[in-house]
C-alpha cells in the first residue's frame, strides 16, 4: 500500500509509467477490442504510483474510456493489483461514488481494465470548498458501506507487519532521526502504536489508498477510482489516512483541524486515532529511508513528506 499522491505544487507518482505507445501492438488491439472502437488519440496520467499504463483514450465513435494495463514484469506485485480491483469492483457492482469497470481482459501475462471515463479534476485539499466536497465523499461512502458489502481481509489483515515499523527502531535509527521529535518520544510512540490493529477494527468497506489523487470531482459529484487496496475496517480509518497527504496542499489546515472537518471524525475514539497515527507516521518513515525503487523513483521523498506530517499530527496529539 503505496500511499502515492499526485497534484499540488508538485506531482508524487512513480514517474516511470507505461505510455500507450509503449503498448505492443497486440495489446493496444485488444485495448480497442474491448473499448468498442480504434483510438484516435490517447492522454497518459502523469502521477500514480504503478507503473502501468493509465490513460484516457479518445475513440473514433466519439467516446471516451479510461484504460489501465500492465504486464507481469512491469512491477512486481502490480499485476495482481489489477486483479484484485476488477474483482472488488465486479462485486461491489454499480456505485454512484465507485469507477465504473466497462470490459478487462488478462492473457499473455497483460491484464487490461477499460473504465467509463469520468470528466473530472482532482480536488485541491488547500481550497475550503473542494475540500468540503472530499469530505462528504469520505462520509458518505463511510454510510454507504457499513456493513461491508463484500467479503474481504481486514485492514490488518491486509498491510500486516507493515504498520508494525516502531517496533524494529532504536535511537539512531535513521527512520527516527527523519523527525526529532519521534527519536526523543520513541518509547511513547511505539506504545501507541502497538494498538493500530484494535483501532482499526470496523465492518465498513474502507478504500484503503483514498487521496486527492484517487477522487475526481464532477459537476454533479465525485468518483473514487484505484480500489486495489479495499478492505474493511473503521468508519473513519480511511479519512485518518488520507489527513497527512492533503496536509501536503499549501493553504491547508494542520492535520488536527483537517480531521476534525469530517463527520465520521466523530465516531473515532482518541486512543484509536492516536494509534492509527502513530502507526502511519511508522510506515512512511521506515519505509522513507528504505533503497529506492527504480520502477518507483520519487515514492520514498512522499513518504517521507507524509510521515513528517503524521509525526506532527502526533506530537500536537501526545504533548511534548
């Protein structure tokens, strides 16, 4: 779970994506094959942190659909990524605040996933009124979604020991040099992270990667796309997540003010949040100071950027 962000002063991708003519001809075939028409132009994503293709093709009957399609060597991992969201989207079925998955095809080690392309823009977290609107996307998918209405891991389950970063540092450790205030506090930080697993404990459908990135704002709405990570947990788990990379937007609020925006804040106890928090500022940063990934080069700087926000989410939450 990559956490990756694009839009603001400057785009977070991977920087390293698939354009449509980099496609084999067979594949960008079998693209047109499924979207129903030849592609008279093709507009690739510039952020995102997989490696494969994303990008809006124009059809010569007028339409247009947007395409995702990778190949088994792209990126380790990111293949099955594809699968798992065709299948979270098949069984999630039509949802007004959901992409809508038109056609996918998976031979020869390529999977392909053709969307109905959605005619929006990325909110900015730094202006207060797409901020609002992101914000009633966060509770009301929260509504919408409790009980889960498919059966998949628990948050837990799905990012496992990667929350679990506190508890291989010690003082001196590069991921808690990052901020100096974690490095003084580590002790404390650690235990209030050990209860990340309770914390995030729920039976709403949470989307797991939700960001400005991952939302396209519409005239009459919004879309959430990427649902690779979808799992279940907290009501709240999800706009708790999304708090340290909106902070990133200049203009907007500090992480205590932005959280508190949201209306499933309000069913989030204390301790939880500070768990969660506590938890996420370990993953970005000890994965902050890991080797880069060369399919991946600008991932670690984000992280970084968003684990010094949580780490200050934290400390105006604990105290000195």
């Amino acid at each position: 779970m990559p956490f990756g962000y694009r839009d603001g002063m400057e785009v977070h991708g991977g920087g390293n994506r698939l354009q449509w003519g980099d496609l084999p001809l067979a594949v960008r075939s079998r693209v047109e094959r499924l979207a129903g028409a030849p592609t008279r132009s093709a507009s690739s994503a510039a952020g995102g942190f997989s490696p494969g293709l994303a990008a809006t093709l124009a059809l010569a009957d007028g339409r247009s659909v947007f395409v995702k399609a990778i190949h088994a060597a792209t990126g380790p991992g990111s293949i099955e990524l594809y699968r798992r969201e065709r299948r979270i989207l098949t069984e999630l079925g039509p949802h007004p605040r959901a992409s809508r998955l038109l056609a996918s095809d998976d031979e020869d080690d390529w999977v392909i996933l053709v969307f109905e392309h959605v005619a929006g823009h990325h909110p900015q977290p730094g202006d207060a009124r797409q901020r609002a609107r992101m914000i009633d996307v966060f509770d009301r998918l929260a509504a919408d979604l409790t009980p889960s209405p498919l059966r998949v891991e628990s948050f837990a389950d799905r990012v496992g020991a990667q929350f679990d970063g506190w508890r291989d540092v010690d003082h001196g450790h590069p991921a808690a040099q990052v901020a100096p205030w974690i490095e003084r506090n580590l002790e404390r930080v650690a235990a209030a992270a050990e209860g990340w697993r309770d914390a995030a404990a729920g039976s709403t459908l949470v989307h797991g990667d939700l960001r400005a990135d991952n939302m396209l704002l519409t005239d009459t709405g919004a879309v959430v796309v990427d649902w690779t990570e979808a799992c279940v947990g907290a009501a709240w788990l999800d706009w708790a997540l999304a708090v340290p990379s909106l902070c990133l937007f200049p203009g907007t609020p500090p992480p205590s003010a932005v959280f508190a925006e949201a209306g499933v804040a309000r069913s989030a106890p204390d301790g939880h949040v500070t768990a969660i928090v506590a938890a996420a500022a370990g993953y970005f940063l000890t994965h902050a100071v890991l080797p880069p990934i060369p399919a991946l080069p600008t991932l670690r700087d984000f992280q970084r950027a968003q684990g010094l926000v949580a780490a200050a989410w934290l400390r105006a939450r604990m105290g000195d």
